[in-house]
C-alpha cells in the first residue's frame, strides 16, 4: 500500500473508494460532494484507488482497455482537490482479501474513516462480497457512515466508464469528450518509422509507442491537439493501418494500429520524446489510395479542415486540455 498523503490525517477521514478509470464527470461529481461533505465535518479526503484493474488480474482475457495510464490517473485525481491518495497494489494477496478485513484493516484502522463514499452499484473484497449494504452495517459498528450515489446522466445517458470505452472505440469523440470532461488522451513516446511522412508525403509525422492496455480511438483521421513539454500544437491525428502502402496489414480487426500525428507549426527532432494526444473530433474513415499523389491532396484537406476545426472557441486547448472540467460540442 502507498499513500500520497498532502495532508496529516487528523480527526479521521472521508473516504472514496474505485479504480477510477478516466476520472470521468461521474468520477469528479462524487468526489466533489464528498469534499462538501469532509468540509463541513472537518475530515480529511482520501481517495482508495489501485495500481492496475482488478480484471487484468483476475480475468485478463476480459479486461478492459484502459482509459488513462496510471500516471494520468492520480493526476486527474489529484486535480480534483482532494488530499490524500492511497494506491493499493492489486495482487492475489489483496484479491483474497475478505471486504471485512478491507474495512477492518484499511477503512477504519489504517484511515480512520468516519464517511466512506462510493457508487451503489460498487462492489469489493473477495468474490466481489462488498457492497454498499455491508459498508453500511459495519459502518454502524465501526463508527462511520456510507454513502452510495447513483450514476450520473448527462443528456439522459448514464455516465461509466464502461460507456465512455465504447464511445471512444466507435471514434464518437464529442460525446465520449463531454462524459470525461476533458479531451480523451494517450500519451507515447516518439520512435522511428517508416520515414516517409516529410520525404515523400511532405508531411513529417511522429510514430507514438502507446502501452498496449490503453484504448485509441478507432483507425481514422482525427482533429487533436499535441502537448510537446510546454508547448502545445494544433495536430492531424492518423490511427490505422496504412493501407495505401501495406495491403496486407488492412483486416477488419483493431489490433495493430500506428498511431501517427503530424503537428503544424513545428519543426524539430521528436525522437524519443513523450507527446500527449487529445483527441477532439473524427474527421474520417481510413483509406487505401491508389496514388500517392491522391494520399497527400486529402492529407493537404485533412490538416485545413484540422486547423479550421480548432479554432472554434469549443475545441481551443485551454482549461479543457489541461483536463480541468469544461463543455465542449
């Protein structure tokens, strides 16, 4: 167990408790009422999350691909104001965990918790035995109270993780933007490919190494944004397969996909640098030309309709990218 504690526990603690996937609006709403709450009680916030999703462990032939990396994930906790994050290891040992002893040993002894805080469809410890009603009693024991939230709904659509994958998968990026809040992103690091982007195509692009368990959009032409340390550039995003030039890598399957972004207004060595994508908005489908010539006249439609996209004070980087919570179209 690792706590990134701020703050010293003192009088005891709210507490919230998920493997927070994406921080999404749902996510920050909870964690919003139970900062209100701890305030008004003077409790510190801590926030029970872990190092990996449960099912990569337990049933990785299931597992979902993830909506942020781990990193990113106590960032966006972090930015939403409260004081403490207690990151548990999720191992066979912790799997085996019994839910009476998670609240024994880390609710009330570890934590000293006084408000536990969670969703009611949440479930924890061994053979998922944890449940909203079992807080409650054991909280009737131990001294603190729980409190179950329903999903929010933003337009009528329940938010979850879940939702937001399949959204994101489909390249639905407006509505899977607007129940994160903040532009969907993916970090990697630059490598070498094929060199052909500035030479033959006359647009340079950088090849992203992703982690395997992140989830990318579906193969298409994306308008995004491009964070290189400080700076910020507006950015033709491509995912695929390129089937103009490997005829034999095009299926019909979403494995194997490169991630390319070509950055307007830049120049430089990228090589073994880390970018941030935000993804903003499909602007189409994969295609296999038959002439090159073709390739970089829809390349030259792609980049204008890019630029012209994000302009619009809805899609501008902003508080938005910086995945602080915001509206966007």
């Amino acid at each position: 167990m690792e706590l990134e504690q701020t703050t010293a526990l003192a009088g005891g603690s709210a507490v919230a408790i998920g493997v927070y996937d994406g921080v999404h609006v749902g996510h920050q709403m909870l964690l919003r009422q139970m900062i209100v709450m701890a305030k008004d009680r003077g409790l510190k916030t801590t926030v029970i999350t872990f190092d990996c999703h449960p099912k990569a462990l337990l049933k990785p032939e299931s597992a979902p691909p993830l909506l942020c990396d781990f990193d990113q994930k106590l960032e966006l906790l972090r930015k939403t104001g409260i004081d403490d994050i207690l990151v548990l290891h999720f191992d066979r040992k912790q799997a085996n965990q019994s839910a009476e002893e998670f609240i024994r040993e880390v609710l009330v002894d570890q934590l000293q918790a006084r408000l536990v805080v969670v969703g009611k469809n949440f479930h924890f410890g061994h053979g998922r035995k944890g449940t909203v009603e079992l807080l409650s009693q054991m909280g009737d024991k131990y001294g603190f109270e729980t409190l179950g939230f329903d999903m929010l709904k933003v337009a009528g659509e329940a938010v979850s993780s879940t939702r937001i994958r399949h959204l994101v998968a489909s390249g639905e990026m407006g509505k899977a933007n607007r129940l994160l809040g903040r532009f969907h992103q993916v970090r990697g690091t630059v490598v070498h490919g094929d060199g052909r982007g500035g030479a033959d195509l006359g647009y340079p692009t950088a090849n992203l190494n992703v982690p395997d368990d992140i989830l990318l959009p579906k193969a298409g032409i994306y308008a995004g944004w491009v964070r290189l340390g400080d700076g910020v550039y507006c950015s033709a995003v491509s995912i695929g397969k390129r089937p103009t030039f490997y005829d034999d890598l095009h299926d019909d399957q979403n494995t194997g996909l490169v991630l390319e972004v070509y950055l307007t207004d830049f120049s430089g060595d990228l090589y073994g640098k880390i970018l941030e994508v935000y993804f903003v908005k499909f602007l189409r489908d994969e295609k296999k030309f038959d002439h090159i010539e073709d390739l970089i006249h829809q390349m030259e439609i792609d980049v204008a309709d890019t630029k012209q996209l994000l302009n619009s004070p809805n899609n501008q980087f902003g508080r938005y990218g910086s995945q602080e919570p915001a509206n966007v179209e």
